[in-house]
C-alpha cells in the first residue's frame, strides 16, 4: 500500500527542495520589482514557460478574469498597483524558448475564437491521444492539466502526470501526487495568523543570513475580511452600521496588519470588512472558472484557509480547505502532497418536490455520504436531475463538503454554470472564452448530447424527489431530522442518555417553565424555546430562492398578524451586498424587518458563534437553570457550545424555516398538527398557510435578481468601506512587532532555528495530557468564539489591562500565540475522560491528581520537561480547518495524538507541525485497550527519519506493561520530510535561505 521511504523522502526532500534552492542562489531583484525572482525562478525550474505565465499574471496591465474591463477584478486591481513592464519584457523575450522545453510541448494548442482570431494557447488533453482520459472524472481531469502545465520534473514529475492518467487503477493504492493549485483564499480569522507567520518567516530567513523578501506569495491570494463582524446590535435600523463600527474599534489594530500585509506581500488583494462572506465573494466575484494569463488558459483552482473553500466546486472550480500552514506552502511556490482521491459519483434524478428547498437536499446529502463514507475523497455529482438545480443550489451542496467529509464536492460546468456567469456581471466575451476552452479541453458537461461514460471509486443514486422537508441537529449537521418527525425527536432528546442526540432531562423536568421579565412585559422559557434565529452563512445567504423564500414566509405572517416574540434574537447577515439590492427590488426586505430580521453585517456571524450577548434578561433566565433553549440558524455547523454557550441545542434550517421557528418561538412542535400563532383574527395559522409555493418564489427571483446588482456591488469593493480606507498603515518589508499588542504577536516557532533540521523527536514516557471520546472537533480543541472570563486567556489579557469587553474573540486574537495557547482546549463543553463526567476545559495532572486548567496542566509538564500525547476517538479533529487546532497543542507541547480516525485537514495539519499522528488499529482504541490515560507512553519510532515509511505500523509501550500497535499516520514522503524539519515553513524557510 505504501512505498518504502529510505530513498523515498531523500527524492521528495530533494524534489520540493530544488527550485527553492535555485531562487536561493539566483540574483535577487530589487523590492521595486518584486515579481523578477518569480521569473528566475521559473527559468531554472526546466524553463516552464507555463508556471512562468502563471507567475505573471498580475504583470500586466491587459490581465483580466472572468468579468470585462468595465468594471473592477482581482488581476485588473493587482494590475494597476504592481505592473512591473521591465519584468514583462523580459519574461516576453524568453517566451520561446520555454515553450519549446516543457516536458509537453507536443500538446500545446491554440483555441480559436468563433468569429476568427485566438484566445491564446493550451494544454490539449485530447491532444494526448489517450484513452483513459476520457474515463476519468471531471475533478481529477484538472489535477491532470495541472500536473501537465506544471511539469518541470522538479516539483511535478512525468511520474505524476501518469499516476493521474492511471488514476483507475492508482487512486486505490495511496499512491502521492504533486498538486498546484492557481491561487489560495484566506479569511480573516485563518489569514492573520498566516500572514503572522509569513513576517515571522521573513524575520527567520533575515536571521539565518538570507533576503527576507523571498518570503512572498508566488500565486494569486485573495484575503476576505469577514470574520470579524458580530452580532452586538439586532433589531434596528442601524444595526449594521453600529456593528461595523464596533468591528472597526475592536480590531483595529488586526486591520491596520492587515493592510500592511496587503502592500508588504505582492500577489495579495485584500478585501475589506463589510464587503460579504469570504466564499459568497469568491462565487460571486473571485471565481474565473478558466484562467486566461497573457494569452495562456488553465482551468481554475484554488485551495483555502477555510474548510468551506469547497462551495466554489458548485461553480465548476475544483476547490477545497486546507490548513493555514498547507496554505502559506502553496502561497510560497511548494507543491501540495496529496494521495490521489478515489472520486464516488453520486447521480441526481427528478425534480425537488414542491416546498422543497436546497437546504433539505443539502441536509439529505450530507446524512446519506457520510453514512457511505467519503473522507478524503472528491464527490462528483452528475445526472439527469443536475439541470432541475440551479448554480446557488449547487454551491450550497458543494458549501457543505466538511460536512459529509469529502474533499470535495464537485458539479462540472454546464450551461446552467455559463447562465450564473452572465447573471453575476461576468461579460459575454468572457463566458464565451470559458465555454470554448472547457469543450475543447473535454472539461465540459453537455446534457443536449450523450453522455459517455465515466469511471468512479463508487456510485451513489438520489431521486430529488424523494427529498422532504428537515432540519438538522441538535448537536451535528449530519444529525438530520425530517420536520414530520421534530417534535418527536425533540422529546426522544430530552430523554436520551447524554450525548450527540441526548440532554438526559429527567420526565418530571421536562416540562419546567422559567418565567420573567422582558422590558416589563411576562415572559417564559421552557426547553426548546427559541433564543436565537438567525438567517446566515454563505451556505443559503448565497441563494436568492431560499432568501426570497424566507422573506415571503415574514410577509404573509405579517399580512396575518403574526410577530416574532420580542426576547428572540434575530438577525439577517447576508454573504453579499447583492442579497440587500434583490430584497429591496422585491419589495420584501420590509417584512423581514417587521419580523426582527433586521440586516446586521455582511459577513460569517452566528454560524462560527460570533452571535453576540443574549438580552440579559434573556440571558439571566437561562442562567442557573437546567433549561435547554434552542438556536435555529441557516448555517453549515451547529457543534455543541460553537453557535452561543447558553443554546445548548441549535439546529440548521433552510431561512424560510428559521423564519417560522422564530415565530413559533420552539422547536418543540409539529407543523403540520400545531399552529405558529393565532392571526388577528384569531384564528390559528400553520406553517402551510404562511409558506409560498415553487412558483411564487422563481417569479420573484426572476424579477428582483439582477446582473448590474453584481456589478455595482462588486466594481468599488476594494475601496468601498470609509472606515477601511481611513486606516493608516506601515509600508516596511519587515514587520515592527510590538511586545506589548494582545492581537498581534511574533509567534516562537522559528525562534533558534539553526540551518540543518532537527531530525526525528522522540516521544518517551509521555503522559496523557486528554483523554477524548468520538468526535472531538477542532471548535473543542480551539474555539473561535467567546473567550470565558474564568478562562486562562481572560487572566492572561486582564494581567495586560484588558478589560472584558474588550476581549473580543477567540478567533479575532489568532494572530497572538500567547493568547491562543491559553485558548486550546477551552472550549466549555469539553469532554475529557481524566474527568470522569465533568464538562469543561480542565484536566488532571497525572504526576499531582490536581484538577487543573488544560493550559497550566500543560506548562507544568513542559517545566518538568515531560512530553504529553492526547488519546481521542474516531473522527477527532472534524469541523473547520482551523490550524491552531494544531499550532495550539504543538505550543502545549504534545508530541503525538493517538486517535481512532482523523479529520483529513486536521490530520494534515497536526503532521505540517510536526506531531505525530497515530492511529489505533480497526476494531481497536483507548477503551479496548484498557487505557485509562493514567498511563505513561512511549512511541516506538526510527532515530533517523530515512528509516521511518508513510502509514507503517508503530508500537506504543506504557508504564503499566501494555504494548499495541498503531498506523503511523504521515501519508506521504514529503510529509517525513517536513517532520524531518520540524513542521512544513521551517521546511521551507531552511530551502529558501539555503545558498
């Protein structure tokens, strides 16, 4: 299964190394034309013409995307602020001679326009004359091109172009590629900390004798500010407004690195808060779907600093999450290492049902792959259902990839992707470009002609209509729940043991009421009440049918005499500006309003917790209680303890269906036997006399979405916030780090980083600084919400004059170490079992028996220089790629993680840090074991890196005389070689400062 790495991880290390070491040792370009390295670089890289045009897309002035020149684009903007023409001329005059070098010039073809002339030129895929081309899955036909435009045999080899070409036969044999991908995406929350160590790194390579300024993005990076944003202001007019304010005072110091990195690092556009959800912008607006660079086409691609990157697969462009570190590798020219997926093909057929919407099909979905088990494989959907989807209900099943636990979710273009392009401004000119290159490179889906079949891993079949109404929770978005069946559900909560699908709430409490006060008028609680409803995510904020949907279900409560209770919480926060333009062209956004669902922000809010504080009143009945309120929100992630820490069960919902819970005022009720309200008439209405039909909502959507909404809301994003625009910020090539700041702080990783690796650490008598069950998401590891003012970060920031509400969050404090360090582990609904059934963020300290935060457990460890390991079960590290779920316990000082299964970011993310991944053999895990986490271990690995293989099996001793035997979990050879190193950026920062 796995190919022995004595001489494996030498090639890989040599490999990756290689044209790292050739920017080394090449001229270095002065800053004032930064891009002249790339260009070295490439000419010693086999001369790759190809990599060479990719590298330069942002030279020149005549680069656009996807959209036409009326109006601003992510290259036309790079364009204007670092065009380099003496660069250019240079790369022209070395044009020919590159062409004529590439492994596949051969292949290399021209694509004529319809009306005579050329768009320039490509790699023909059918020009290889081979028949397995046309078998494979449209995903993986653009890791071949890829590999193809990018093979220099130095970073990717012939070898992986034919491991791709054989994919039938290799994807089962885990056998590695190289993948570059066109461009990365960051958000806020994951792009600061990357951006954090990017100046770091430029520090370390000053430091180790080398130029700084060879730490810069080699590809396109797009970073969106939208993580920021909170819930503090809800049911006003000015809400969003006030928001934003408050985001601009609370972060103002992240912005101005922000800004700072956006002029300090090339390649990098930046887009301001305020603006939209990082991947509603990147479908919207930051999608090319085919790369036309100076005359040269490529299918687009990108990978991201957020797990739900894959939402852009709905759009034809192969994309998925990575970890922060995997993505500043990217960012610096690396090759990604990844085992080539198997692909599961899963058919749609018929039509969704009438009240049916994308958010029950995306729940259904997600319920039936990960049932069949998909992670870290692509899901290809195809069929003749795909033309009864629109492009926004695609991208909402594509959003969802983490979810069901697939790499990806991918739709192929067709015509319904060429209408979405013309419907979000892109130009005609465009659109017919992107057309011509996917037919001729056999990337295109027509379901006019007859389909020739393709080969995949497994094959899954859905009829749409057998799709019913559902929601999901109370605790995981795989959890589905069909709204028949709710109310039912609800109680078998309530009386189910503790866990995924259980409160344990005793039969004569589960009728408890808490009455109070609310602004002087009675109120209650009892469990289920709804506390909080909120319309947001770009998972359905990203479709007009379900946002129209939701605003007709608040008009005809309205026209009935129907109100939202005034203690909930709503709130509406759109992913994009467009969605404000189309509800007010229908004439609708009023009755939102009317309902509480007043506009607060554009950006990411209650589904990553940023929800704000509950009304004290609200608040202060739920304290001290056993209540159990419920959040009912129209996001992708509803972990327990993630959406506010007072709702202990939230559940996801289409927007029209929060909007009726939120009117109902409970999740405990039966739809179609019990009413949502009494009219002013006083008569009972229900759910089916407030929901409009398939055809009420497609007339408004035809009427109220419009291409110029796209244009005008996307033509001045850059420089459309006066609050942003305001921010002054250095323009110096190394960052000034301030010791004092609380946000941003030079992390410790490259402190005393000598030029040779380290090699192999030995993990010995190790104690267990966690034991976890099943499920154990990167939210437990490392919250991004709430930061608890009992909590060792709260300490560490009051200690510095902090006061409480200036805390602001886990998530918006990722560029300090000191703080997120503190962090790890602080989830308030951890479950660790030193604890023997209590919740929260402690530990035990095993030398002691003190019951301990996890953070001071850990610095006592690591003052008695004692390594520690963390015992979980299966799927630890699920939910968002968030790399602090990694950085933190590297900073903790655990050495290995021994797990029954691994979240596929996660695991990557835990192996660039350099901790070892371990997994218990099938059938086997702490508990089989018999291990308590009492005991001390051992980690039976190779002195010498060279004697250590991907996936071979590793003992592990204890103290007590136990032996067992785990998979190593570092997949490839290039991942040896960054433990080598230490972790993935010492890795680079060691090649690019080598002479």
């Amino acid at each position: 299964m796995y190919r022995r790495a004595t001489s494996g991880v030498r090639s890989a290390s040599t490999r990756l190394s290689s044209s790292l070491t050739k920017i080394a040792s090449t001229e270095t370009a002065s800053v004032s034309a930064p891009s002249a390295p790339l260009l070295l670089n490439q000419m010693n890289r086999s001369k790759s013409f190809s990599s060479a045009l990719r590298s330069f897309r942002v030279c020149s002035a005549s680069t656009r995307w996807s959209h036409g020149v009326s109006w601003g684009s992510p290259a036309s903007l790079r364009a204007q602020s670092r065009n380099s023409a003496p660069v250019m001329e240079k790369f022209e005059r070395t044009y020919a001679t590159m062409a004529s070098e590439h492994a596949y010039k051969d292949i290399l073809t021209s694509l004529p326009k319809p009306g005579g002339g050329e768009y320039g030129n490509y790699y023909s895929l059918p020009a290889l004359n081979d028949p397995r081309v046309d078998k494979l899955p449209f995903s993986v036909r653009i890791l071949l091109e890829s590999a193809i435009r990018n093979c220099d045999n130095y970073q990717v080899t012939k070898d992986d172009v034919e491991k791709i070409l054989d994919w039938e036969n290799t994807s089962t044999k885990q056998v590695e590629i190289a993948f570059k991908p066109a461009r990365v995406i960051l958000q806020d929350f994951t792009g600061v900390p990357v951006l954090v160590d990017l100046a770091s790194m430029r520090d370390a390579v000053k430091n180790l004798g080398s130029d700084p300024s060879k730490i810069n993005p080699l590809v396109p990076v797009d970073l969106v500010v939208d993580h920021s944003i909170q819930v503090d202001f809800a049911r006003s007019e000015d809400a969003a407004q006030k928001n934003l304010e408050l985001e601009f005072k609370r972060n103002k110091e992240r912005f101005t690195f922000l800004k700072w990195g956006s002029t300090a690092f090339q390649n990098m556009l930046v887009v301001p808060p305020g603006s939209g959800i990082v991947h509603q912008v990147n479908l919207e607006y930051l999608g090319r779907v085919v790369f036309n660079s100076n005359g040269f086409l490529y299918p687009d691609s990108v990978v991201g600093t957020d797990s739900h990157t894959t939402m852009i697969d709905g759009l034809g462009v192969a994309g998925w999450g990575v970890g922060g570190i995997e993505a500043e590798a990217a960012m610096l020219g690396q090759p990604m290492s990844m085992v080539l997926p198997g692909v599961v093909g899963f058919k749609l057929d018929g039509k969704l049902k009438e009240g049916v919407t994308a958010t029950d099909l995306v729940l259904t979905v997600t319920q039936i792959l990960r049932k069949h088990g998909v992670v870290g494989k692509f899901v290809e959907f195809y069929g003749e259902g795909m033309s009864e989807l629109s492009l926004a209900d695609r991208a909402t099943i594509a959003n969802m990839s983490p979810e069901y636990g697939a790499t990806m979710g991918f739709f192929p273009v067709d015509h319904v992707t060429l209408e979405y392009l013309k419907l979000t401004g892109r130009s005609d000119e465009t659109v017919s470009m992107i057309e011509s290159y996917l037919r001729a490179n056999n990337m295109f889906v027509d379901y006019n002609e007859p389909q020739q079949e393709r080969a995949y891993t497994s094959y899954l079949q859905l009829d749409l209509g057998h799709v019913e109404p559902c929601i999901s929770g109370p605790k995981r978005p795989h959890d589905r729940v069909p709204l028949k069946d709710m109310k039912a559900d609800w109680h078998a909560c309530l009386d189910n043991p503790v866990g995924f699908k259980g409160f344990a709430v005793p039969k004569e409490k589960q009728e408890e009421v808490v009455k109070f006060s609310y602004n002087g008028q009675p109120a209650e609680i009892k469990h289920g009440s709804v506390v909080i409803a909120a319309i947001t995510s770009c998972t359905n904020t990203s479709n007009p049918s379900v946002m129209i949907g939701a605003a007709l279900v608040a008009k005809k409560a309205s026209d009935l005499g129907l109100e939202v209770k005034p203690w909930v919480k709503t709130s509406l926060a759109p992913g994009s500006r467009v969605v404000e333009k189309y509800l007010d062209r229908s004439g609708l956004r009023e009755y939102l309003t009317k309902q509480g669902f007043e506009i607060v922000g554009y950006g990411c809010t209650t589904c990553i917790g940023n929800s704000g504080n509950l009304d004290p009143e609200v608040a202060s009945a739920i304290e001290g209680t056993d209540i159990i309120p419920a959040a009912v929100l129209s996001g992708n992630r509803n972990f327990e303890g993630r959406v506010h820490p007072q709702t202990r069960a939230n559940y996801l919902a289409s927007p029209p269906l929060v909007v009726a819970y939120a009117l109902a005022g409970t999740v405990d009720i039966d739809f179609e036997k019990e009413p949502i309200g009494t009219g002013r008439d006083g008569k009972s209405v229900y759910l089916r006399d407030v929901w409009p039909s398939n055809e009420e909502v497609a007339q408004v959507v035809q009427y109220s979405v419009l291409p110029s909404m796209f244009k005008s809301s996307y033509e001045t994003i850059t420089e459309g916030n006066p609050l942003w625009n305001e921010l002054s910020a250095p323009s110096s090539t190394l960052y000034s780090w301030d010791p004092n700041s609380t946000y941003i702080h030079e992390p410790p990783y490259f402190k005393n980083m000598t030029a040779n690796p380290p090699g192999p650490r030995q993990v010995k008598d190790a104690y267990c600084l966690l034991n976890f069950g099943d499920s154990v998401t990167t939210d437990h590891i490392s919250p991004a919400g709430n930061i608890q003012k009992t909590s060792p970060a709260a300490k560490f920031l009051m200690d510095r004059g902090v006061i409480p509400e200036d805390f602001n969050s886990y998530g918006s404090r990722r560029g300090n170490d000191e703080v997120m360090a503190r962090g790890t582990f602080a989830n308030i609904r951890i479950v660790n079992k030193l604890l023997k059934g209590e919740v929260g963020p402690k530990t035990v300290h095993i030398p002691t028996g003190e019951k301990l935060s996890v953070f001071d457990a850990a610095s006592k460890y690591k003052t008695a220089e004692q390594d520690t390991i963390i015992l979980a079960g299966a799927e630890y590290g699920s939910g968002s790629s968030r790399d602090w779920a990694a950085k933190g316990p590297l900073l903790l000082g655990v050495k290995a993680v021994i797990a029954k299964s691994f979240e596929r970011i996660h695991r990557s993310n835990l192996a660039g840090m350099g901790i070892i991944p371990l997994c218990f053999k099938s059938g086997e895990d702490a508990e089989t074991l018999g291990l308590t986490g009492h005991e001390r271990y051992t980690v039976h690995l190779p002195t010498k890196v060279s004697d250590i293989r991907p996936g071979q099996d590793v003992t592990v001793t204890t103290d007590t005389g136990k032996s067992f035997v785990c998979t190593l979990r570092f997949d490839t050879e290039v991942e040896l070689a960054y433990y080598d190193h230490g972790g993935i950026l010492p890795y680079v920062i060691r090649s690019l400062s080598a002479k």
